[in-house]
C-alpha cells in the first residue's frame, strides 16, 4: 500500500513552473522520427513545453538543433511543422543562418557594426536518433541519449529495428489531461478490464510481468497475447513507460513509440508513430501485422479516462489516495520518481509552510 500524489501536484502553476525548468530540461524528448529528415534542409519545428526549437539536416548531412529564435530579436526562423529550407531566413526581419548556426546575413546593418559574428549564430541544443526516432535534450549536463534509455537498449535488441519494418504513419491528439495523470495511468494494467474491455479479453493476464528498473527509470510490461482472440497481437510484446513521458511498445511484428508532450498544467499532446513487418506476420501466418486500429481504440480510451480524472483532481476535493502493490506497482514506481523530481519543490513548500507555524 502506498499513498498517491497530493492532488494539487497535478494542476497548479507553481508545481508547472518548478517542472518546466527543474524536470522537463533535464530529459531527452521524443519530437518525431528520422524519416522526416531523410535530406539536406529537410527540418521540423515544434514548441517543446515553452521552448521554441527547430532541427535540421544542415549542408553536410548532419542533424542540428537550434532554439527557434532569432538573435536580432527573437523572430521565428521557421513555423512550427515540417518543410524544407536553403538557409534559415528570420521571418521577422530577415537575418540569414546557415544551417549550421552560423549568421550569414544581416540585412539593412550594412555599414554599422554588430561586432563578432560569430557570438550572433544560433542557439544550438542536443540532437540525437535511435531507432529511427528523433530525440533533443536541452540540458549540456544530462547524460547522453544511450544512458537515458538505459535498460531499454537490451529490451529493445529482443525485437526488430524499425529499419525492417514498414512505416504505418502518425496519430496525434490533445487530451485536457496533467501529463503526471497520463503516466499514473500508463504504468498500471489495473484498469484494463474496467477500461479497455477488448483488450483485456486478448490478454494472458497470468503472463504479465511489471518490473521497474531503476537503469533508465522506466516500467517495463512483458505481455503475451492470446492468439485467435485479436490475432494481430498474437505472440510477445513488451511495453515501456519511461520517466517522464516516452512510450514504446514492442511486439513481434509492430513498434509503435509515444510522447507524451506536456503543453501546460492540465494539457499534453500525445504522438505516436506506427510501425510495422507485414511480410514476416504473413510468414507466421497473421494477416494483419499493423496494431495501429487497436492502439487508436485503446488510446482514445485512455484519454477519455484520464481528462475525468483530470477534472476530479482538479476539483480539489480529492482528499488522496491508496496505491496497491500487486494491482499498480508501476505506479507505485512513477510517482516515486516524481516525488524525487520535485524534491526542492517538496522542501521549498515545507520549509515555507514550517516558517509560517
Ligand atoms: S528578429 Fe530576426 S531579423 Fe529581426
Ligand atoms: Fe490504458
């Protein structure tokens, strides 16, 4: 038995604000996939919680991250989506940046001095692929991407790279929802029957295994499917939510990744990518190797749950809770590691509350 989260943690602004800068920096973030940026210029820009940032395939075949802004004063380089470009062109005033950061072009300051060019490039971030997935990091200090997957790498060489699958395309939704709500949520199989009662019907619920691994800070799920029932997810799979908002589904002949990308205290956007090998599912006799209708199904479901429980939090009448160990251990796990993450917060506020007695 374990307490939940006071519920305040799951909707106001200063736990936002602490979480902005004090977790959400500090962690690598999956924004897309690198197909997207098979060729030189192809970019992708998207605001990341507050942050504006922009990646690109610079001249020489190289992914770069750059904080969309401009140095004159702060216009967008590009507009959030994906296109393709030469040069990034402000779009405020026209200064030029290679795609390598470099200023280029000021125009209009012919004649004037704006001093050493090149403390007037962009502002660079950390960019990094694995397995086909795009992932930026906008902390110099934080561990490299391999470190930050940890136990994830070895679970991951069990399963087919998507470099030998076949793309199935993107499905994007905004939920009213914390992005702490989703991932309670996403770490427990509790809810299955209640919630997705398809699901649960195809699940060997006996062969289910939750493990929390501390190498990676993620909750692991190795789940077998019944095959006749959805022969689509016939055979093993293993599901990871990884702290704070990454999740991978593994299976025999399908990937799908997430992202859970908080937009404010009580919003996210989720995307996910499907992947999948219809030529070796047809080899193993399963006509329909994609798990993407289900995974549709199963993520609506999700969604309307949690913006009811979104709601009841922030109702503030919700005096707390109880966690089980045997229904909700990964739950257990993540809030453990959100307690850990908002340590200061945690101590700013009893210290501030002891000074007030
Ligand atoms: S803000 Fe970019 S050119 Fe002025
Ligand atoms: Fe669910």
């Amino acid at each position: 038995m374990s307490e939940t989260l006071p519920h305040q943690y799951y909707h106001d602004a200063t736990t936002w604000a602490w979480e902005c800068e004090q977790v959400f920096r500090r962690h690598w973030w999956l924004i897309g996939i690198e197909s997207e940026l098979t060729d030189s210029g192809d970019y992708l820009a998207i605001t990341l919680m507050k942050w504006p940032l922009v990646i690109v395939r610079d001249q020489a075949g190289e992914l770069r991250a750059f904080y969309n802004l401009c140095r004159h004063r702060a216009g967008p380089l590009v507009f959030d989506g994906a296109g393709r470009c030469q040069d990034l062109v402000c779009r405020y005033h026209g200064w030029r940046y290679a795609r390598s950061g470099e200023l280029l072009k000021a125009p209009g300051f012919e004649g004037e001095t704006l001093g050493d060019r090149a403390q007037l490039g962009l502002l660079p971030l950390r960019v990094q692929t694995w397995n086909g997935l795009l992932f930026v990091c906008l902390d110099e200090s934080a561990p490299n991407l391999e470190t930050w997957l940890g136990d994830i790498l070895p679970i991951a060489a069990r399963f087919d790279a998507t470099s030998s699958m076949q793309f199935d395309g993107e499905v994007r939704k905004k939920a009213r929802s914390n992005w702490k709500t989703y991932g309670d949520n996403s770490c427990e199989g509790y809810h299955v029957g209640m919630v997705h009662s398809r699901l649960g019907s195809s699940m060997l619920r006996e062969s289910v295994t939750i493990d929390c691994y501390d190498n990676g800070e993620f909750v692991g799920f190795d789940v077998s499917y019944a095959s006749g029932e959805d022969d689509s997810r016939a055979g093993q799979g293993f599901w990871i939510y990884k702290f704070p908002g990454l999740l991978l589904h593994f299976a025999d002949f399908a990937f799908n990744a997430e992202t859970v990308l908080p937009l404010a205290a009580d919003a996210i956007e989720l995307r996910r990518w499907f992947w999948s090998n219809a030529e070796k599912a047809t080899d193993h006799g399963v006509d329909n190797a994609s798990i993407r209708p289900n995974s549709e199904r199963v993520m609506d479901e999700d969604v309307t749950i949690c913006e009811l429980v979104q709601r009841n939090l922030a109702s503030g009448v919700y005096p707390g809770g109880r966690l089980s160990a045997r229904q909700e251990p990964g739950t257990i796990y993540f809030q453990q590691l959100v307690r850990k993450a908002l340590g200061g917060l945690l101590e700013t506020e009893k210290g501030g509350a002891e000074s007030r007695d």
